[in-house]
C-alpha cells in the first residue's frame, strides 16, 4: 500500500529525516515510535505532501506521490489525522466529519461515509450539532479521525492519536482504531509512547534523530539494548 525509501527532508537547512524507509501493507496497522523530535511528523507531513523530500521516494499502490500536492494525495486516498486535531471550531462536529466527503469522490456515497465515521466514534453521535471549539481534547481527537476516515481513504496516517489525553478517553480511541483496522484499511500511526502502541499492531518501527534504528515485531524491539533505550525512554 505504502513504500517510503530512502526519505531525506530538509527543514531550514537542517536535515531532519536521514534515509528513512518503512512499509504499510493492504489491510495493516505499522505504528512508527520515537521520541519529540525525532522526525515521526516530518515524515507523516512529507507522505501527505505538505512538506517535499530531498531524496528518496513515496509509492502509493506503487504509484509515485513524492511529488504531488496535499489535496492531489488526499484525492488518491489518504487520510490523514494530525497531533493537533485540527477541527474546525466553527463549525459542527457532523460539518467536520462531512468536509472529506467533497474532498474525494468514492463508490460510497456521502451518507455511507457519515455512517461509517460514526460506526468507529458511537458516542459522537450525541454531539452532532456541538461546535468544535465546545469539544474536550479526547473528543476533537475522536472527530479528527472520523473526519479522516470519512474520506474514504485506502490509508490512514495517524500522528500521536492518543497524546495528552485523558486515560479515562484512550480506551475509546483505540477502540475506534481497532474498527478501523477491522474494516480493512491500512493504518500508520506515530507514537512517542511505546506503551501506547497498540497490541493489534502489524509492525514496529523506531525513529531516533530522523534515522530508522529498528523495524519489525514489536515484540522484539527491546531485544536491542540500544533501541530498548530510546523506546523506554520515549516521549
């Protein structure tokens, strides 16, 4: 679904990703872990297109997207939920979820993509007509990934889906993601925190200093001493 090769990104002549490669098959959930800084949103942003590669390489269904613009990649179906929620305060929580829907057009009607969205995030159902700037931080997370989910989308980036939130609100949101992995798309996700990596998960990676230092089960990423180091530390 999605191959990244060699990723290096620049950021006001600073290099931030150094040589980053990671996979994401059909119906998979990949989390990539690293510490605040280590590169997980750099890389999230340049896969979506709002940041360009130096070198290096992103397929999509092994079609190049390195190129192309954020809403050109999004039209392709990919998803994409960021830290901040980023949900519009003027508007409702059903307007939110609905903007994709116009976004990229799919066999599944406007309708179909609303239902499903709320399928994953029930209790969302209850604040339809809420502003978003009336909403907790758990639940503006849970509409930023609905919102993503009703594009559609073949694959769905999640950077930090459950930071800063309530404990009492993370079971619901990796709740929503084991839906979403039941559907069967493919799901990246960034986490700072090995211990809120799912344990549906597919596949490992760990970022340190924009390098990928471990990839595989993540039962065997403290098998390292110095990866076991920068997980255990994470955050």
């Amino acid at each position: 679904m999605l191959a990244v090769r060699d990723l290096s990104v620049d950021i006001d002549g600073s290099r931030i990703l150094r040589r980053v490669s990671l996979e994401v098959g059909a119906g998979e959930l990949v989390c990539l872990v690293g510490r605040n800084g280590a590169g997980k949103s750099t890389t999230f942003r340049t896969i979506i297109g709002a940041r360009r590669a130096v070198s290096g390489s992103i397929a999509l269904e092994g079609r190049d997207i390195a190129r192309l613009a954020p809403f050109q990649i999004a039209r392709l179906g990919v998803g994409f939920a960021p830290e901040e929620s980023e949900v519009f305060g003027e508007l409702t929580v059903a307007e939110n979820i609905l903007l994709p829907t116009w976004t990229r057009a799919t066999q599944r009607s406007a309708e179909e993509r609303e239902a499903l969205a709320y399928s994953v995030f029930p209790r969302l159902e209850r604040y339809r007509g809420r502003g978003g700037q009336q909403l907790s931080g758990g639940e503006r997370k849970m509409v930023s990934i609905a919102r993503a989910l009703a594009l559609d989308p073949k694959l769905l980036l999640l950077d930090e889906p459950t930071e800063g939130l309530s404990p009492a609100i993370v079971p619901a949101i990796v709740d929503g993601i084991a839906s979403i992995r039941q559907l069967g798309r493919a799901v990246l996700i960034a986490e700072s925190n090995l211990h809120h990596v799912p344990d549906f998960a597919d596949r490992l990676y760990v970022i340190e200093r924009g390098e990928i230092i471990y990839a595989g089960a993540p039962a065997d990423v403290r098998k390292d001493a110095a990866v076991a180091r920068v997980v255990d530390g994470a955050g």
